[in-house]
C-alpha cells in the first residue's frame, strides 16, 4: 500500500469517525512488537508521547483497552517507529537509553513524580520502593510509590523493573517475575 493511500484512508477513517461520534480528536496510534524475548509488547502514543507500553495476551485486547481508556478519540494502528527503534536497541543490548518521550499526565501528580524517580535509575543498577518513595517527596510512602510503580503505562522505557523490595527480593511486577529478572540480567543488574 502506498504511503499516499494509507493517508488517504486515514484521512477517510478520521472523517468517519467525526460524524459518527460528533467530534474529533488526536487519533492514539498503536503497534505490537511481537518479536522481543519478553512476548509481545503493545506500544501507543496519544499525540504527545509514548503514552503505553504493555506486556499483551492479544492485540485485540490491547485495543480493547485504548478504546476503553481514550474513549471518544480514534484509535488507528501506526508505525511508532522511534519508539520501536529505541526497544530493538535495548533487546539487542546496543542501548539501554531510550530517548523517547512519555506522556505520564493521566497520572496523579505522586505517581508521575514516582516514575520520574524511577527513569532515573540507570540501567545495571536498582533502587528500593523507599529509594523511589524519597526521591518523590515522602520516604514513608514506599507502598504508594509501589502502587505507582505498578500502575507504570510505559513498561521498560520507565524501568520500574529496577526497583526492588527493601530485603533484595524481587517484588512484583505487572509483566510477571520471570520477565523482572530477564531484564535486570539483560541489563547487568543481576547475575546469570
């Protein structure tokens, strides 16, 4: 399909959606990347940053669940290349910077200042939920700040992965324990 085709349809699709809805919106784009050592990933970016990335059973059920969280927008497959690029580099081990811009604003103010802390972690290194809570405002709020953590919409790219409980232990994890630690060995922070 030609790239002058594929606008054309999308511009036909928005329109669609305009007069069947009664209003427009910034479509949210999304793609699976089916092919990492992790399963399957669904990324999505509402207009002004990576705004999902989840571990996913189906891709119906991820989008599913864009149409479900921004309900009245459309929501359209796209290419999301930069951050594709961005986790081929990572798996590969060439890069664990992302560089990608996220767009955290529908979280509370705590929970984005928790994954602000949290992308701050370097790669090879873990910090404990109390770490995190402390360099969000409030050491005694490590259980928030895990709640926080586990409502991270941008898995990986924000590596709540690399914060643990305060005994070393590995806590939980929204992707399983299996996939924590094959990132926290990926990355260096565990050994083999």
């Amino acid at each position: 399909m030609t790239t002058t085709h594929s606008r054309a349809e999308e511009h036909m699709v928005l329109r669609a959606f305009e007069r069947l809805a009664g209003r427009n919106g910034a479509p949210v784009r999304w793609r699976l990347m089916d092919d990492t050592p992790v399963g399957t990933l669904g990324l999505a970016d509402g207009g002004h940053g990576l705004s999902r990335l989840s571990f996913v059973e189906s891709g119906d059920a991820f989008v599913a669940s864009l149409l479900r969280d921004y309900d009245g927008r459309p929501v359209l497959e796209g290419a999301l290349d930069q951050p594709r690029r961005a986790l081929d580099r990572y798996f590969s081990g060439k890069s664990f910077e992302f560089g990608v811009v996220c767009d955290l604003s529908e979280l509370s103010a705590f929970d984005r200042k928790v994954l602000e802390a949290t992308a701050r972690i370097p790669a090879g290194r873990v910090k404990t939920y109390t770490d995190v809570a402390k360099a969000a405002g409030n050491a005694r709020a490590s259980r928030a700040a895990g709640n926080a953590l586990h409502k991270n919409p941008v898995a990986i790219v924000v590596p709540c992965h690399r914060v643990l409980r305060s005994d070393g232990s590995l806590g939980g994890y929204g992707g399983g324990l299996p996939i924590k630690e094959w990132l926290l060995k990926h990355e260096g922070a565990l050994l083999v």
